[in-house]
C-alpha cells in the first residue's frame, strides 16, 4: 500500500470521531453555526489560519508553506439535509427531521484529515486553503461565498471538490473531463384564474385545469426538443391549488425542477418552458407568472487539470481503482459555480452497493474517509510541489 495511504489508514479512527459528531448534530443550509464553530476549533489547533462566517457559514482555513506562489483550494460541504434519517447505530441523528443522508458528514471529515497530515508534515510550498462550504444542498453556499469575497481575500490557482456516490465500486476515485454534472434551475409557475363554487364551474376560470394540461404539455419538452445524445429532465415536483373539494381556486402553482446536462441545453429547455406556459395560459384564458430561482449551471471539469488529477490518484491508489472517464449524473452541484470562475476538478469516491444519497437508509462508508484524506493529501503535495 502506498506509504501516504498507509499514514492516513492510521487516522482512520480519529476521523470516524468527527464525522459521527458532525451526524449526530445535523444542521441544514445557513444554519450551520454549530458544525463551522466545531470545525473551526479543530483547524485553529493545528495551525491554520481560520476566517469565519464567509457567506454567513461557511469558513476558509489557509496554510501557507515555503515561497511558493501558488495556492489551491480543496472544498467540503457540510450542510445536511431536511430527512428523517432511519439507520440504527450510535452515530445517528439527535435532531428530528434532519441528517446528513448525503455524506457532507463524511466529506468534511475527509477534508479534516488531510487539514491535520498537511499541518504535521507541511511538505508542500505554496498555500492550500480549505473551503468548509454551507447550503450545497440549497445551491446556495458557493454562490453566498463567492459573493463574499471568496477568491479576492483567498487567492487560488484551481479549486478541487469530492462527493461520495453510491452503487460506484466502495473506494474507487472517478474522474470525468468537461460536463460531469448538470444544472438544475428550480422554477415555480403561478396560474390565476377565477374562483367559484365547486357546482358552478362555468363561472370559474379554472386554474387546476390548466395546470393539470401543463403539467402534460411540460413532459413534451424533452421528449420532442432535446436529442438523444444529450440530456434534460423537467420534473413537476408539486401541484399547489386549492384546499377544499367544492371550491375551485383562484391560483395554482407548480414547482419545476429542471435539470441539464450543458449550456445550449438549459437554454433551449428553458425557453421551452416559457413557450409552452404563455400558449398553455392564453389556451384556458388564465394569467400566469414565472418565478425564476437562482440561474443553474453545469459542472464543467477542466479537461487538463482533470487528467492531471486521475494521475495523481493511480499513484496513490493503483490504476485499477481510477476510473477515467467515469459516469456523469443529472444531479447537480453548486460546485459549478466555482468552476465558473476558476479551473476546477470534482471527481467522485465510491460508496459502494449502499442506498442513494437522499435516502432515509443512507450513510457514508467510513472506509473511505482515509482514500479520500489521502486523495487531498496527494492532490496538495503535488499542486504546490
């Protein structure tokens, strides 16, 4: 086993602590107060540099070794999400109705373990920063901290990002260059018609009607628009109107997730939407408005840096357990937005044949946490050799 791996194998144990600690209290997007206090606590320990509250809760821990120029930035989420949790063990959940069922637990331990091998050894010249990221799940916290100054006060060469994925091979690294996750773009369409008792309708304009022959006219998007070679989904993910069965409502409102899998895709989607809202609306002679969320964007990995990564990892860890190209998924990230300013490689560490990030089953493989210390580790050592 390589030498590095070896080493963070032995911090395996300790890292298992923080991780459990962090499951145990759960906290989701911008309420993270508790969770970067902890984290902080333990960087400040080691050395590092720790500047609180950018984008109201995340944190950035610097390291500066030798006269190197260059810096790197290595980023870990730390929010949780709203789900009651249903696994059984001593790490789980003390809050009701929230958990880390997509593994942040697990990838700011990770972080946390080469944070304490690269304060030890400080064999690398230049500067790392550490970025302990609120919201991802909200698409939030990469835009809130970048907004606050992120790489004005931070200067970094290229940032670098992680996430565990179940049903890929337990501890196998998973590299893809260009578009490796999509943008989603949440959007909520509010039909108004005219209300009226349930037994006379005629004199309602009925919004729940419209909405209904909306929601089929959006599955015609994709279906019709987007070529095989690419990919979309427009998802209706809630139908709002009305609380009684005699009355017919005045509003109705649809919540849309739509995700794609490049730029000139979102657009033609996008615009799709809007087309088929203002005919499906002026059609059953309601008004309508679009209330767009924050713009999505695509997860685009630098091709150069992504190769140059997949190498530092078969050293590590051997060519049969890098994948390259490795899959892409539909999910999105606000990593993206990252990628948007900066070169960026975000690549994906097996979680094995567990249940999928979201579940109420799910939990990181705690196996993992020492490949993934050594992964940034190994990424850190050679960027800023």
């Amino acid at each position: 086993m390589n030498t590095l791996l070896n080493a963070l194998a032995d911090d395996q144990e300790q890292m298992k602590v923080w991780r459990h600690h962090m499951h145990q209290y759960p906290e989701v997007a911008f309420e993270e107060h508790n969770t970067a206090r902890y984290i902080a606590e333990l960087l400040r320990d080691w050395g590092y540099e720790v500047t609180e509250g950018i984008g109201r809760t995340g944190l950035v821990a610097s390291l500066r070794c030798g006269d190197g120029n260059k810096s790197v930035g290595l980023r870990a989420d730390i929010d949780a999400l709203a789900v009651e949790e249903m696994i059984e063990g001593g790490h789980k959940s003390t809050i009701a109705g929230k958990s880390h069922t997509c593994g942040h637990d697990g990838h700011s331990a990770m972080l946390l373990g080469a944070a304490r091998y690269l304060a030890r050894t400080r064999a690398f010249n230049g500067t790392v920063n550490l970025i302990f990221q609120p919201a991802e799940e909200t698409m939030g916290g990469a835009v809130a901290m970048i907004k606050d100054g992120l790489f004005e006060r931070f200067p970094m060469d290229a940032v670098f990002g992680m996430h565990n994925m179940p049903t890929l091979e337990r501890g196998k690294l998973y590299f893809t260059a260009g578009p490796v996750m999509a943008a989603v773009d949440n959007w909520e369409i509010v039909l108004t018609g005219k209300g009226s008792h349930g037994s006379m309708p005629e004199r309602s304009i009925d919004p729940v009607v419209a909405g209904a022959s909306l929601v089929m006219a959006l599955q015609t998007i994709v279906a019709r628009n987007v070529g095989p070679k690419d990919s979309a989904v427009v998802s209706v993910g809630a139908f709002l109107a009305g609380d009684a069965g005699n009355v017919i409502p005045q509003t109705a409102t649809l919540r849309l997730s739509i995700c794609s899998s490049a730029p000139e895709t979102r657009k033609l989607v996008l615009d799709k939407v809007k087309a088929i809202t203002a005919a499906q609306a002026a059609s059953f002679g309601v008004s309508y408005e679009i209330r767009e969320g924050a713009p999505g964007a695509v997860l685009v990995n630098d091709p150069a840096l992504t190769a140059e990564c997949a190498d530092v990892a078969r050293a590590l860890v051997g060519e049969d357990q890098v994948v390259m190209p490795g899959p892409t998924f539909m999910g999105s990230e606000d990593f993206a937005y990252y990628a948007q300013q900066k070169p960026c490689t975000y690549c994906f560490i097996g979680n094995g044949d567990t249940p999928m990030v979201h579940h109420p089953l799910y939990d990181f493989d705690d196996r993992n946490l020492p490949i993934g210390a050594a992964y940034w580790v190994a990424l850190t050592q050679h960027y800023l050799s």
